[in-house]
C-alpha cells in the first residue's frame, strides 16, 4: 500500500471540508491514506478523517509557539520520512502556499499548486494558466511529489474506515530562523473565498467601502463568504484577500454571484470554474451577462435589500 500524506488543516477547531473532497480525490485500493496533523489535537478530527477513508493520523506536535511554516515544514517533511510518504497533498489555501512549497524545497521535490485534476500514479496535474485561458498539464519527475489542490474540484465522498493516530513530537534543531512577530487577521470577517460553496462578490457598482455591507447582509444567511473585483480593492473598499481574478484568488464555488461587476478577462480568470454564475448589473450588455447562467439586469441598490430580505424570510 502506498501512503499518501495528506496535509490537513483546520479552522475554528473543525477541520476544513475541502480537506474531504482532496481525501476522496487521493482514494484508491492501493493507497493508504496518512493525515498530517500539525499541533492541533488530533484524536477529535480521528472520527472525521476515519469517514473519508483514511487509515493513520499523524499527531505532529511541534514546539514552536504557535503558527510558524518553517518549523512546521521541518516537522511535515520529519513525519514523511518517518511514514514513508513520497506523495504529500495540501490545499492552495493561505497556510497551503507557506507550507508546501518549502516542504517541497526541503525534499527538492517538484510542486504544482492550484491542481485541478491529480493522476497520482502517472505524477501527472491539470493546473489553469494563462487567466484561466488553457489547461496545463504536467508530468511530474523525482522521488518526492508535493501537490497543492484547488478546493473544491473534487466533491467529497465517505468511505468509513478505522484509523491508528501515531504521536509525532518534533523540536527544530538550531531554531528555524523564523519568527512570528504578530498576526493581523485581514479584517474582511469572512471565510476563505476559495473554501466557500457560495459566494458573493462586488465592484465598481458598489460605489465604497460602506455599500459591501449590502453584500455581506445577503452572504450572512447564506453561509457565503464576500469577494471583489480589483477596483474594489484597488479603491481600499475590500483588503486584497478579498480579490478574485488573476492576480487575486481562484475560486471554484457551486454559485458565484457578481454584483455591479462587469466581467473582465483578468476577474473571469479567477472564478470562471464556479458551477453557476449569476449577475446583477444595470448594463445588459455587460461582458458578465453574456458569460453567466442567470442575470438580473438593474440596480444593485433596489435588488440587494430586496434579496437580503427575501433570505431572512426563509425557515432553515
Ligand atoms: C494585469 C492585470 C491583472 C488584473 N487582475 C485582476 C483581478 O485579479 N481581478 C479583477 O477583478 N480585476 C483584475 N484586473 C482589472 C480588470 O481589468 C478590470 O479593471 C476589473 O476587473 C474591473 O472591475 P469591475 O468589474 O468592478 O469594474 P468595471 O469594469 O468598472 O465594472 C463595473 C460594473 O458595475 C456596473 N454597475 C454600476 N453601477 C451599478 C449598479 N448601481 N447596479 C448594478 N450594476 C452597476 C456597471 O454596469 C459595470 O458593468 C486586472 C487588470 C490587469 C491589467
């Protein structure tokens, strides 16, 4: 059986369900799935990852004083060699960006992020480039394998089985080097745009800072997290990590909901994967309406009350 690492993180205590959907994707009859856990508690995500297939939890516990990726990336690469594991997968998520390109330079292994197809017998990936315009696929040579999965791609699927949870103590050598000074949040009081199943985003229509407000009202009943165009960063409305598009994040939510944006190559190039795409814009000749599955042609200001209270009437 060949182990496969899968590197799994957690927010708010709960881990995040796009590690389910990157468990079901590595899934085969010859694969062992080996969870990396780093200094969280392992033994309460035991039941979660045993529903997805996974058969060992690695409780890495590091003694680094909180988040730090150079110890956690010694310690992730430590628990590979200690488990055999060539092959490691993580999410294109904030944390997955610091970790797995230096685990991939600690082991001088290849790396592809923001994988949206994985063949990991042939070490093979589809990844987008060029804005979204082509389909890169990459072979992959060496003896290690690090792949960062876009979320959601793939769907997550149970298949219940009994894992061991194996105790991994790691302490950094000479120190890392690294030192976390201080951790600002991005202050947007969202989820991480591309974890989300829906979401919400605005533009120049919004007008400033304040109008997102409207936005975030509608994705609160939603569970949806809130997402810009580059104006609305640019302009200091939103913070970066709030950005979709080619220089902003790649999304690939079930519904993706644009508001007063008009559709630009560089801002389809981060959400042209999400599954529907809805518009509301006053110009129906906006690039966005003739590249969505539904559109409501009017004003954001009339139509998002309207929808915010439309939700908040709806029983859950
Ligand atoms: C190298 C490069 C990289 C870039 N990367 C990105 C990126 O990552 N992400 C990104 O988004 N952009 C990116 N851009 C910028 C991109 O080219 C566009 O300028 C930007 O996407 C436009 O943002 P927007 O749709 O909010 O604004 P606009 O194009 O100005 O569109 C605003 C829309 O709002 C509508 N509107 C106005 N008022 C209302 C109202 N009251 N109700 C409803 N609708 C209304 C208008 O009809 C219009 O369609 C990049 C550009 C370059 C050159």
């Amino acid at each position: 059986m060949q182990p496969i690492g899968l590197l799994i993180e957690f927010k708010g205590g709960q881990i995040k369900p796009a590690n389910f959907g990157m468990a079901t994707a590595a899934r085969a009859e010859n694969r062992q799935l080996v969870a990396l856990v780093v200094d969280t508690p392992a033994n309460d995500a035991k039941a979660a990852l045993e529903a997805y297939g996974v058969t060992r939890v690695v409780n890495i516990r590091t003694d680094s004083n909180g988040w730090n990726p150079a110890v956690h990336a010694a310690a992730v690469v430590a628990a590979m060699q200690e488990n055999g594991i060539t092959t490691l997968i993580g999410l294109t998520s904030p944390t997955g960006r610091e970790l797995l390109p230096r685990v991939a330079a600690r082991l001088d292994a290849p790396l592809v992020m923001d994988c949206i197809d994985i063949d990991l017998d042939a070490h093979r990936v589809k990844t987008s480039q060029y804005s979204g315009k082509t389909i890169a696929t990459i072979s992959m040579t060496g003896s290690h394998f690090i792949y960062g999965m876009r979320a959601n791609v793939v769907a997550p699927e149970e298949a219940p089985a009994a894992a061991e949870v194996i105790d991994f103590p790691f302490a950094a050598d000479q120190g890392s080097g690294f030192e976390v000074i201080e951790t600002r949040t991005d202050g947007s009081g969202s989820q991480h745009l591309a974890e989300s199943d829906i979401i919400i985003s605005g533009g120049r229509g919004l007008k400033n800072a304040e109008n997102f407000k409207l936005l975030f009202d509608c994705a609160r009943h939603l569970n949806a997290a809130v997402g810009a165009s580059r104006v609305a960063v640019d302009n200091g409305w939103v913070p970066y990590a709030m950005q979709v598009g080619q220089t902003g994040v790649k999304v690939n939510p079930k519904v993706y909901m644009a508001v007063g944006i008009s559709g630009s190559i560089q801002h389809f190039a981060g959400m042209k994967t999400a599954k529907t795409v809805i518009a509301i814009n006053t110009d129906a000749k906006a690039a966005i309406m003739a590249n969505c599955d539904y559109f409501v042609v009017g004003d954001l200001f009339d139509i998002l009350p309207a929808l915010e209270k439309a939700l908040a009437s709806v029983k859950r």
